[in-house]
C-alpha cells in the first residue's frame, strides 16, 4: 500500500471505493497502511472511518494499527478519544504495550500538561501489568514535579524483580530529576 506513504491518500480514496464495488475487501496489513497514512497526514478522521470499516468486516486491529490510531489522535489533541481506543484495545482481545500504546498517549497528555490523566494512566498500567520504560521516566519526570513524586508509588512492583539495564538508569537518575524539577519551581 505504497500509496498512503506517497501521500497519495485522494488516489488511495477512489481505490478502495473501487475495491468495495467490486467486493474485494483489504486485510489488516492494508487496513493497517492506510490508516498510519491518514494518520500521518492528518486526516483523523478518515482514518477512524477504515478503523470502523475493519470491526465492520470482521477485520482484527493489531497493536500496529491501535498505535497509528493512537498516535494520530493525540498528534490531533483528541486525547479523550485516544484513551478510548487504548481502553478498547484490552476489551477487544488485544493488550497494549507501554513501548508505543501508553508512552504515545502519556507523552502527548505530558506535553499538554493533563497530569491527573497521566496519573490515570499509570494506574492502568500498574493495574494492567504493563511496566514503564526509561523513555517513559524520563518524560513524565520532567513534567511536573507532582506527578513525578507521586509515580514511584504508583509504579513499583509489589515483588522483588530483576532490573534491567535501562531501568537501572532511570532509577538511577530519578533524584537528581527529582531535585531539578524541585529547584526550577
């Protein structure tokens, strides 16, 4: 589906009118280039109408296709609509991960500073088992110095765990942030 990366999205329009005319229906990885082309060009909304077009035809989203949709709704500043989608993610069968789901989501809510909605989230993470990645740590610290003292909490495992690398360094970093955040307020 070269055409929606070609930013062609008017030709890819009129092929997949001809495609429904003719009964010939995409599958997901079509469905998925698609809906990451309007996506990227900022055409939310044609992009959500593939998305209902896929539960229409019985075509299951992967987690490919819920992070373009993701993505794409908060580059548009719809975060209600993009916490919608990561909530229905689970109930439709497929788990989202903190790697692209939450940290686009969490970023985005970060830069528009809706830190009770970043605190949300966490929560769903920790109650959702998905764990944070240092990309993670290092965007909500700086963003707000309540959220960041109150995230360790919310975050910590229950069980002693093996740390990686990564988390090594974000633990590691956390009070000098911490004490940054603290000196710039």
């Amino acid at each position: 589906m070269g055409i929606s990366k070609a930013k062609r999205l008017e030709e890819a329009k009129t092929v997949l009118e001809d495609m429904s005319k003719v009964g010939t229906y995409l599958d997901h990885v079509a469905y998925s280039a698609l809906i990451d082309g309007f996506m990227k060009q900022g055409c939310v909304d044609e992009a959500l109408k593939l998305k209902d077009e896929m539960f229409v035809n019985g075509v299951k989203l992967n987690v490919f296709t819920y992070i373009s949709i993701i993505f794409g709704l908060c580059r548009a500043h719809r975060f209600e609509e993009a916490i919608g989608v990561l909530t229905g993610m689970k109930e439709r069968g497929t788990p989202p991960d903190v790697y692209c789901c939450y940290s686009s989501l969490i970023i985005g809510l970060c830069k528009e500073k809706k830190m009770e909605q970043v605190q949300s989230m966490l929560i769903q993470m920790k109650n959702n088992g998905v764990k944070p990645n240092a990309l993670l740590y290092c965007k909500i610290l700086p963003s707000s110095q309540v959220v960041a003292a109150s995230f360790l909490p919310i975050l910590a495992p229950t069980e002693p765990c093996a740390i990686n690398k990564e988390q090594q360094i974000a633990f590691h970093e956390l009070p000098i942030a911490l004490t940054s955040i603290e000196l710039n307020m």
